[in-house]
C-alpha cells in the first residue's frame, strides 16, 4: 500500500482500527519501502503474538460465559435445548475467533494481492480518464466511506455494549464483561473490514461508468476516423479494466468467505438464542432486559444487512453498464464504424458471461435478496422453537394434572 493511492489512503484509518482488534494485519505490513526488512519481520512477529494473546482472551471468555450459562440454567431448571442452543451458539463464537485468526494467517498474502490490485487499478482507471476530463475528487470517495462504514462503526461500538453488558447476568464479572464485549465487537467489526473493501470496489466501478458515460459523450458528434480509432481503444481498454474489477472481486470472495459464512451464521444462532432467553423471562417481572434485547436482535440484523446493501448498490452500478452500451449502439456513429460495433457488442458479451456476484465460496450469496432469506430463515426457527416450548409447557401440564386430582380424591 502507498499513501498516494486516494483509495487506499482513504481506507488505512479503518484498516488500521481492525488490526488492533486482530481482524487483519497492519497497512504498515505491505509498505514494503516504509520499513527494512529486518524491522518488518520483528513487526509481524509482534503482532502475531497480538493475535494469540486476543485469540487465548477469547476462548477464555467462551468458557466462562458457558459457565455462566450452565449456572443459569441451573437456576430456571430448564430442561429443553436451551442449554445445547446456548452452548452451540459459545461454540460458534470460539470456531468464528479461531476461523478469523486462521484466515488472516493463510491468506496474508492473497490480502497483500488485493491491496496491490487496488493501487493498480485505481492508477489505470484515472490514467485512462484524462483524456476525458478526469475523475470527481477524492474527496467524494472519503465521504462516501464515511457515510457507509464509518457512521455505523460509531454506532456499533456506542450501542453494541449498551445492549449486551446488562444481558449478561450476575455470573459474569464486571472485568470479564468488558472482555466479552470487545470480542463481540470485534467479531461484528468483521463485517465491516468486508464493507470498506465493497465500498473501494464500488468506487472503481462507478470511475468506469463515469469514463463509459464520457466516452458515449464523445461519440455523439465525433465524425473523425483516428478520433473513432482512439475512442475504440479507449473502449476496449474500459472493457479490460472492468473485467479486472470482475477479478478483484474474486479475490475478495476467496478472502472473506470463512470470515462472512461465520458470521452469518453466528449473528443468526445468537438472535435465536437471545429469542429463547426473552419466552423464558416473559413472566419474569424482575426481568430488566426485555427492551435490551430487542436492541441486540436489531444490531445483529442491521450488520449483516449494512454488508448486503453495500453490495448490492455495487452490483447494481456494475448491472447498469449494458444500459450505456445499448445508447452507445443507438448511436449512429456505431452503424457506420463496423470497428466500433463489434468492440461494443464483445463488451457486452462479457458483460453477460462475467456476472458481478458477492458470495461465500459460492454457498450464497451477498445481496439484499439474501438478506430477505435470512430474515425468513429466523423467523421459520423462531416458530419452530416457540412450539417446542409450547409443547414441553403441555407435558408439564399433563403431568401436573393426574397429581392434583389423585390427591384431591384422596382427601
């Protein structure tokens, strides 16, 4: 990474705000002229030793809050799941902790790739576009990161503790609350490393469709053979770059997709697990955190649906370039320059062969469809464990009934 590289300039404060909660390496790691190598290597030595001091924190705290959980248990005398939801539920925070540690180790790397691929096709993009008047500013980008990641992150971290420290019950103490809330809102932040790389490879896609959109300005009244020619070069090099954004994308699939499988998954057990605990405290009148957690269900719902919007929009922007090519070939110029014709027709087979998706290696897929399955998904188990509680309600019931009436007939 270097400091001259707007995108990359622009996401280094966030880069730098995961990698104190373990979730990716430093941006100082792949300046490779900013540090000796000998000083580079004691540097990631360091930090690794960082990341298994946060990793023991968090298997620790898995055990004393599955602890707590066994205590009160103990003390409702539940005798459903409960005790195996909130057990798989400890066990998928530990498995997401030691998931997120493995994936930054093995794909340090590919991550290092990324960044590189970033640099690269940013410096492309507004190499191609000055001919054209260049790109809108920096600025813009820095806002739009703000905007999209930067907003929520505040949110997350303010409201995250606010809605969980007091669900944890007396059984944890004060010192391992607060741990316990740093390994939850470094588990969330992960989402949000996901969203700032969304958000990079929006704005190189909306740099292209900016170049496109100048490009058909140019065709309108361009009556020139070698003004033709350098405008079908400057189509087919948009067309290229657009196909190394589709690769980018690829890439960042590859990276992320134990990091977002996991969450996925933990977000969605955590809201059924925190579902259970409200039926059992309904008629508990000493219960003070029926609003609390409410709060949480909607935090774990609005992360996921942050990282679904983001690519969505991106999707979007890029679904949008075979409308411009379509104006392009409407364009009389077009008929007349057979050139012309066949690069346009070429871009938009690429277009329908190279289809923009975010997945988790391929298991499903990023988008605010998938969302609307998740919300469906929660609420089929939700159903499904209110009958289950139903059910073990009426055996006690039945259970309860032939008692009272033996002893009744007996007095």
């Amino acid at each position: 990474m270097e400091g001259r590289r707007c995108l990359l300039s622009a996401a280094r404060p966030y880069m730098q705000i995961f990698s104190v909660f373990a979730l990716t390496p430093p941006p100082n790691f792949f300046d490779r002229m900013g540090y000796r190598r000998c000083l580079r290597r004691y540097l990631i030595v360091g930090y690794a030793i960082y990341s298994l001091l946060i990793l023991g924190i968090l298997i620790r705290i898995s055990y004393v809050n599955v602890v707590a959980l066994n205590e009160e248990i103990r003390e409702f005398h539940l005798e459903d799941f409960t005790k195996a939801m909130g057990r798989v539920q400890k066990f998928v925070l530990a498995t997401m902790g030691i998931a997120n540690h493995l994936n930054m180790l093995l794909n340090f790397r590919r991550l290092g790739h990324i960044y590189e691929d970033i640099a690269d096709l940013e410096m492309e993009i507004n190499e191609a576009s000055q001919c054209f008047g260049g790109q809108p500013g920096a600025n813009s980008f820095r806002y739009r990161l703000a905007i999209s990641c930067g907003l929520w992150l505040v949110v997350l971290v303010a409201l995250m503790p606010r809605f969980t420290i007091q669900a944890m019950g007396p059984w944890v103490t004060f010192s391992n609350k607060i741990l316990s809330e740093l390994i939850l809102i470094m588990l969330q932040l992960k989402c949000l490393e996901y969203c700032v790389f969304v958000v990079m490879v929006y704005e190189l896609v909306l740099r292209l469709r900016h170049t496109l959109r100048q490009l058909q300005v140019e065709l309108v009244d361009c009556n020139q053979r070698d003004m033709l020619q350098a405008l079908c070069v400057a189509l087919r090099r948009n067309q290229q770059l657009l196909g190394r954004v589709w690769r980018l994308v690829g890439e960042l699939e590859r990276y992320f997709t134990l990091p977002m499988m996991f969450l996925f998954l933990f977000n969605g057990l955590t809201i059924l697990h925190v579902l259970n605990w409200a039926y059992i405290n309904q008629f508990n009148p000493d219960d003070c955190c029926r609003y609390v957690r409410i709060g949480n269900c909607m935090l774990l719902l609005i992360n996921p649906l942050v990282a679904c919007s983001l690519s969505q929009r991106c999707i979007n922007a890029y679904n949008s370039f075979p409308r411009t090519l379509h104006r392009i070939r409407c364009l009389p110029v077009a008929s007349n320059y057979p050139i012309l014709s066949m690069g346009l027709r070429e871009y938009c087979l690429q277009l329908q062969h190279l289809r923009l998706l975010f997945t988790c290696g391929g298991f499903f897929d990023i988008n605010l469809k998938n969302f609307g399955g998740l919300i469906v998904t929660i609420l089929g188990y939700t159903i499904i464990l209110v009958q289950f509680k139903f059910q073990a309600v009426a055996e006690k019931s039945v259970r309860f009934i032939p008692n009272n009436k033996s002893s009744t007939n007996y007095a």
